[in-house]
C-alpha cells in the first residue's frame, strides 16, 4: 500500500515509546484479536495530536483506542498505528464536569457521586472511556451520553483543536459524527458533562442496584464486547436471539451467551473469524425466522481481509 514506505517506518520508529507488533488482545474486553503494527500509548493530548497529523499527512492508517470494550479486532491485526489514549484528568466546576477522554466511565460515575453530583448514575453500566462513549452515545438502562452531554473538546486533523456541541456530533442510538460521519478519525480529547446537585449516597445506592440487577441479566464477568447486536427499532435483539433458540450456540471457543442472548462470551482463546462466524450464523437465523436484520454494535477493525 502507498503509505508503506522507508520513511514512514522511519517516523513511526521514531515516536517516542511506541513499538512494533504489540498484542492487543489484552487491551480488549473480549481478550480477542492479533498485534498492531505499531502501538503507541499516551496521555498527552498535544503529543497525540502531532502524531495524528502526522499519520494524516503521510497516509499512515491508525486507530484510535480507548478501553477496547466494543471491538472486534482482526485476528491479523490493525495495520499501520495503534494509538492508545489515556488522558485522565478530570474537573468540577458546581455541576459542570469535565473528563479526560481515557477516563473510565465506571470511575468518572463513582467521582462525581463522591461529589454529590445526580444523573450519572447510568454511566456505572457502560463499561468504557468517557471518549469510547462520546464516539458511540453510550448508554444503559435508557440514558445516554446525549443526555448529559454539554460539549467536546477535540482535534480534527488538518483543522486543529474543536469544540462540538451535541448538535454537532449528530448523537445517535449508540453512533455519532464521529463514528460513521464527517469527524470519523477524530480525536475526542475530553467531554464536558452537566449534572444535578443530590445526595451522592443516593446516587451510590443506586449504581450497586443496577449494577447488582445488570449483574443477573448480563454476562458482565466474561471476556465479552458488551452488545453484538443493535437492537432493532421496537425490539430488542437479546429477546429475538433467544425466540430463535441460538442461546449457547458455539463457534470454537465463541459461545452465544446462554445468560444473554445479545452477548458472546470469549470461553478463552476465542479467534476473532470465531465470533464473526457467529455473528453471521445468528444473523442469518434471527433473518430466517423473524425477517429482521441485525446490525452489529460491536465495530469490527484491523485486517478482516
Ligand atoms: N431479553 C430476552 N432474552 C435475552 C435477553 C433479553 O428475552 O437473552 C429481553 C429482556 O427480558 C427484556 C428485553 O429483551 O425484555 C431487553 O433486554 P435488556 O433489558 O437486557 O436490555 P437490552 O436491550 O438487551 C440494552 C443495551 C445494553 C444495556 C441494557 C441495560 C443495546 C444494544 N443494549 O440491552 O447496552 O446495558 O439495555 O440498559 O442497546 C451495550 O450497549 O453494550 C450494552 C450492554
């Protein structure tokens, strides 16, 4: 490919701690998928910035990584730069909170309890980045990123630094500009959210509720990517996986969950063409039985072909 140059695998040896041929598959919530490339992992957002413009100018393919809780990686691996973001820093100002992108969401809901912040609470179910939930609206138990959002800070390369309003992240059921639209490849650097004053033990009581109940009705101790499946407008794809009797259906070590319908379980050392066959198999089924199309929520990167 036009990017595989000496002087690209020159500069990319050049970043400051990055290495070759990394294993991402524990980088993963799924402990599935080959090596990247090249792998780099920063907190710095001006030295992540730099190297994405860098790859932009030189055509250098990379991949922006988070906590890893929503992606299928190729069991041949990303190709060109792997770039992991672990800025974690984070602000309260009244009831505006600003998060790092590389914060954790569980974290980031147990900090602004601590604080005697409200309506965050879901956030202790979504098992990713605050900037993993910014790209795709994460949400659970019917809230979502969008409703708590103020803005985003971020860099676009070849436009520099940006701040979205919702509006302009065109916030979806579990998708956004960022994701499939005119800021895909751009990096969210931090997100600013707005909250209610309240009794931050309240607000505790109830994360160990849902997560006790989301701990009954979902897989949450298994090597999994959360939901496969979107759920289909009206429906939800864990009910329609098991009308269709495809709970506990095996694709080497990839396993429908039996707990679950809308999760694959990872029984250890799953391949990812492994979960993609299944994907593919219940797909196919739920399509034979119901007429329904599934679309995966899970993204699958790296090199499928
Ligand atoms: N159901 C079944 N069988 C199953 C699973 C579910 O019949 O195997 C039924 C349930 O009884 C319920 C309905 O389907 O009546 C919906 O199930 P559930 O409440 O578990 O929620 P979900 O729609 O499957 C969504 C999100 C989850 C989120 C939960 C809880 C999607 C694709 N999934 O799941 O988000 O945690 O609600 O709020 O929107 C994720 O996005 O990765 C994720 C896990």
């Amino acid at each position: 490919m036009s990017w595989r140059k000496r002087s690209n695998s020159d500069w990319l040896r050049a970043l400051p701690g990055v290495t070759e041929d990394e294993p991402l598959a524990t980088r993963t919530s799924f402990g599935i998928g080959g090596p990247a490339e090249f792998f780099v992992e920063s907190g710095r957002v001006e030295a992540i910035e730099r190297t994405i413009a860098g790859c932009v100018e030189r055509d250098i393919p990379y991949l922006l990584l988070g906590a890893g809780t929503n992606l299928l990686i190729a069991d041949a691996g990303v190709e060109g730069l792997v770039i992991r973001v672990v800025n974690r820093d984070h602000s309260i100002e009244g009831t505006r909170v600003r998060a790092g992108a590389g914060l954790k969401m569980m974290r980031l809901a147990r900090i602004v309890a601590d604080a005697n912040l409200r309506g965050f609470e879901f956030a202790i179910g979504v098992p990713g980045t605050v900037g993993g939930a910014v790209y795709q609206n994460a949400g659970c138990w019917g809230r979502e990123m969008n409703d708590v959002l103020v803005d985003v800070a971020g860099f676009v390369p070849g436009h520099g630094k940006q701040t979205w309003t919702k509006k302009d992240l065109h916030l979806a059921y579990r998708t956004s500009a960022l994701r499939e639209g005119s800021f895909m490849g751009a990096l969210v650097v931090e997100a600013t959210v707005h909250l209610q004053r309240g009794d931050g033990e309240e607000a505790k009581r109830m994360m160990a509720k849902l997560t006790a109940e989301r701990n009954e009705t979902q897989p949450i101790k298994t090597k999994n990517c959360g939901s496969v499946f979107k759920n289909p407008p009206g429906d939800s794809a864990g009910r329609l996986v098991q009308a269709a009797g495809l709970k506990g259906l095996r694709h080497g070590a990839a396993m429908v969950s039996t707990l679950h319908g809308n999760f694959i379980v990872n029984e250890g050392g799953a391949k990812a063409k492994d979960v993609a066959a299944l994907i593919e198999r219940v797909r196919a089924e739920v399509k034979r039985r119901f007429n329904v199309e599934l679309e995966t929520e899970v993204e699958l990167v790296g090199r499928w072909k």
